[in-house]
C-alpha cells in the first residue's frame, strides 16, 4: 500500500513550483502504478499552450474558474469545478485561469517527478520504468483438492468404458 500527504511531498521531487503553476507529485514511476496523479494548483492569470506528445491526461477541477480550449477545433470549454477533461489523443490546448484553479492531474505513462515543460508544451518521454503491479491470483483448491486459480474452469472428467 502506498500512503502520501501533501506534507511528505514539500520540498522533494514530488512538489514543483512554477511561476504559473504548481504540483504535487502523489505518484510517479518508481511507485509502479503505471500512471501518476497530481494536485496542481493554477495561479490566476496562468495561460498556457501544452501538448503531451507523451502522455495522455486527464484532469477534474475541484476549485476555481478558467477555460480549457481544443487548439484543433478552437472550441472552448470552460474549467468549473465537477468539469473533467481528458487529453486522449495528444490534444493540443490553451489552458487559461481565470482565478486559482485546482485540478487533480493523472498521466499515463506516469511521470518521474521532476518534469518542466518544454518549448512545444509537452514533457520529455518517460524512462522505461518496472512494470506496473499486477494483483496476484488467489489460489482455491477445486473439488480434488488440487489449487487451482479462481477463474480457471475445472477438469471435464472422462469415464472411460469397460470392457463388457
């Protein structure tokens, strides 16, 4: 189990202050997820072109007032808290802070820590990590007594003829 407060991130690769922003890294590769989560806080005025060439994201704002805008398609929709949005194709967009606005970030592939965005508005490509966790299979034992996993079917036995 993994269990971090905002105070176990300040002042480690977890916490990262920008000018026009800041967040708190909860997870990152090293934790084994296979995505991250993050608290950011947008600081009024914040506006920004990004697009994550590398990683998908999907963001909810629970706090604030600003816009989110689909560079494709020039449509804007704005950033209230209950809105999510979800950059499933590498979107590129403008996002905009109208007041602080405070949205719970996740990335796929998770990010290492200690990211900043580059010219384009994207983050590097994430290093090759451990693979993510995988649950482990309980074992039960069937009718036989042999363990067998929870969804694998049971035998078909065969009775064999006898000789008459």
């Amino acid at each position: 189990m993994i269990v971090k407060t905002l105070d176990d991130l300040r002042g480690t690769k977890g916490e990262k202050l920008t000018k026009h922003w800041s967040s708190m890294r909860f997870l990152h590769a090293e934790d084994r997820m296979g995505f991250s989560i993050n608290d950011v806080t947008l600081h009024a005025g914040c506006d920004m072109i990004i697009e994550y060439k590398n990683h998908l994201e999907t963001c909810y704002c629970i706090a604030g007032e600003g816009a989110v805008t689909d560079l494709a398609t020039g449509r804007v929709h704005p950033l209230v808290p209950g809105t999510i949005y979800a950059l499933d194709s590498h979107d590129r967009h403008r996002l905009q802070a109208f007041s602080e606005v405070r949205i719970i970030c996740t990335f796929s592939p998770a990010l290492i820590g200690g990211e900043e965005h580059r010219a384009d508005g994207s983050y590097p490509a994430a290093k090759p990590a451990a693979a993510p966790r995988r649950p482990v299979a309980a074992k039960v034992k069937s009718r036989i007594g042999r363990a067998r996993k929870p969804d694998a079917k049971p035998k078909a036995r065969v009775r064999k003829r006898g000789r008459r």
